[in-house]
C-alpha cells in the first residue's frame, strides 16, 4: 500500500509539497476556532439561535461579494498575492475576535472574514490546477484534504480543551498559524499565472461574461450549492443541538469533529483513487446520498456515540463528493480563466453555508429542535436527484475542456 502510494504522489512539484506542508498548519490552528464559534456566540451575547445563525449567512454574503471579484483578480494579477492577503487578514480577524464583546463587533469580524477567506481558497486551487496535469487533479486536491483535515483533527479536540479554560487561546493560535503559513507563502511560493499569448489577452476583458453563458458548468454548481447544505447544518448546529438537548460538551465535541477530520486523512486518498475511474456526476450523486443520511439520522441519534455515526456517514459523503467536484470545476475552466471558474465554483459553498444554517435555525427555533436535520435529509436528497437528471443529460464521460 504505502508502496502504490508513493508511485501515484510521485512527480508532484516541491510547491505543491509547501502548500500541503502549509495547509496542516493552517488548518490546525483555524480548526481550534471555527467548530467553536456557533457555542462561543450564544454564550457570551444570549442572542436567539436563528440571530446567530444570520451572523454567518453575512459571513456568507460577504464571501460571495469577494469570490466574485477574487476570480478576475487571480486571473489578473496572480494566485500568490491573492492568497497572501487572505492569510494576513485571517491572523488580524482571529486577534480581533478575542477581543469583540458585542453583536455588531462579531457581525463586523464575521463579514470581514467572509471577504477574506475567499482570496486564499480561489488563489490556491486555481495554482493546484496551474501545476497539475488533468488526469492527475483528483488526487492532487484529495492529498492536500487529506493534510487539511490531519490539522482538523487535532485542532477541535485542543480548541475544545482550550475553550474551557478561555477562549482566547483558541483565537491566538488561529491568528498565529495563519501568520506562519504568510511567511511561507511569501518567502517560498512561486506565482504560477499562466502567460497568455497576446491577441488572447488583449480579447479577456477580464469578466464572467463567459463563464455564465457555460450552461454546463452552471447547472453543476447549482446543484452543487444544494448539497452542500446538508453539511453546512451539520457543522453549524450540531455543536448547539447536541449540548442543549442532550448534554454532549464542547469537549467531546470536538471528538466528534475530529472523527470527521480522521477518517478524511484515513481514507480520503484511497477513496478518490477508486473513485476517479467512474464518471464523476455518478459519484456526485452516490456522495450527496450519503450526505443526506448522515445529517437525516442525526435526528434519531440521543448520545455522544449516535453523533459520531452520523458524523462519519456524512463524511463518506464528503469523501466522494467534494475533491471530485473540485477536480471537475478545475477541468471544466479554459487555462486562462481558471480564477474565474475556481471563484464562481467556490461561491457555491458560500451560497450554501450562507442559506443552510438559517434554514436550520428557523426549522429549530419555530418547529422542533430535530427539525433541522429532517430538512437536511430532504436537501441532500434533491441534490443527488440533481446530479442524477444531469448525468443524463450530459452523458456518463467525465466532463473536461481540450485544454484545461
């Protein structure tokens, strides 16, 4: 195995290896915050849980706002500076937060947040497909999951530990990791823009003109947008759900999350291996099935251990679904408009996350607590319905541009 494995990551360039070294990082000091942030919230400002729940819909709404202009910008003026701002404005976000008492503070931080995060996903995936070949995208975007959720799952298990003492702690090693992964981009990251002959340069106004009149590509990230939403309630409100009515504690929380993160750096590689071969839209569906019986059975779960079946069901879900649609947005986008493509596929988790947990906490605070994840399970149905019509529609081949 580990054999097989070497040859498959073999021929990978040295800055796809500092971006996966990076990304561990990152990710482990962000991951002490963020799974935190619904329970830290209702805690310390005694808001309802739909009010909260709207802080991160304009979360949300600002990342859109900002992909949409990240993805010209990446195309224009390159991946590096885009992705160097959005690391130094994650660290100043992450110090502010350990400071902000008041509900028109974190509405502030948390759209700041949203404009800035936006920058590093689109600059870092438009360079992953800069540097990759097509046919080797999937497991290129699987590898860096893989190492992203290794720093998932030791951050909310040391982020849960350190939010019973004081939150504080948390935030200042979200702002400290960012900052390290600033340094390394800035001091051992080359910019891989694509140079574009000229009459092709002088023609690109630089705008989304082309991108929207895809209809393929369209329809893939609008049904997209659906199945992320299932595992946007499921990140957002299970932390609440499962502490107020059933007395599950940050702490074992965080062992929740992390089994998420585990089975992610388990499997996630082999998984994407095995799944490469078939026809992606396939595998979308299969993946958005899972994801809607991993959210729906968490309303019949009652205890700790309930919660982490329903987290890793949902998981293998995400195993299928979200390294094979990044891969297929990357290969659906023209070389010289992968900015734009990258932005606009990654609106569709903005879209997502900003709809779903409102979703959730109208269906929790004017029904019953459990009605969120009925409304998950409905969701992750109509997506996989979706991917299902348009692998019909569009035929059983994987979908890739001549010259992606």
């Amino acid at each position: 195995m580990i054999a097989r494995m070497r040859l498959a990551t073999s021929g990978y360039s040295r800055q796809f290896w500092l971006l996966f070294w990076g990304t561990l990082i990152n990710s482990a000091g962000g991951s002490m915050v963020w799974p935190f942030l619904t329970v830290y919230m209702r805690q310390h400002l005694g808001v309802p849980l739909t009010l909260i729940t709207l802080l991160f819909t304009l979360n949300s709404a600002a990342g859109l706002v900002a992909t949409s202009i990240a993805g010209s910008a990446v195309d224009r003026f390159g991946r590096k500076i885009a992705m160097a701002l959005s690391l130094a404005g994650n660290s100043a976000v992450y110090v502010a937060m350990a400071a902000a008492h008041t509900l028109p503070a974190w509405a502030i931080l948390m759209a700041a947040l949203g404009v800035i995060w936006p920058l590093y996903r689109v600059g870092a995936d438009a360079m992953v497909a800069d540097m990759i070949e097509p046919e080797r995208r999937p497991a290129a975007y699987a590898l860096l999951r893989v190492v992203a959720n290794l720093g998932i799952a030791v951050g909310p298990m040391i982020g849960g530990f350190l939010s019973t003492v004081s939150y504080l702690y948390a935030f200042g090693g979200g702002a400290a990791t960012n900052f390290i992964f600033l340094l390394l981009v800035l001091l051992a990251v080359r910019e891989t823009l694509p140079q574009r002959p000229p009459e092709r340069a002088a023609a690109d106004d630089g705008g989304y003109g082309p991108v929207l009149r895809d209809l393929p590509f369209l329809a893939f990230c609008a049904i997209y947008v659906v199945a992320t939403m299932p595992s946007s309630i499921m990140m957002t409100l299970l932390a609440v759900y499962a502490k107020e009515n059933f007395g599950v504690p940050e702490s074992q929380y965080g062992f929740i999350m992390a089994t998420n993160a585990l089975m992610v750096v388990l499997f996630q590689y082999a998984v994407t291996r095995r799944s490469e071969g078939y026809p992606p839209l396939r595998v979308l569906t299969l993946g958005a099935l899972l994801y809607a019986a991993g959210v729906g059975s968490v309303a019949l779960g009652r205890s700790f251990p309930a919660f982490v079946l329903s987290m890793a069901i949902l998981t293998a879900g995400e195993l299928l679904l979200v390294p094979t649609a990044t891969a297929l947005a990357a290969n659906l986008a023209p070389a010289e408009m992968r900015g734009r493509y990258m932005g606009l596929f990654g609106m569709t988790w903005g879209i997502g996350f900003g709809i779903a947990p409102v979703i959730g906490g109208l269906l929790s605070d004017r029904l019953v607590p459990v009605a969120p994840w009925y409304g998950g399970l409905l969701l992750g149905l109509i997506a996989a319905a979706g991917f299902l019509l348009l692998a019909r529609r569009l035929g059983e081949q994987p979908l890739r541009r001549e010259d992606a």
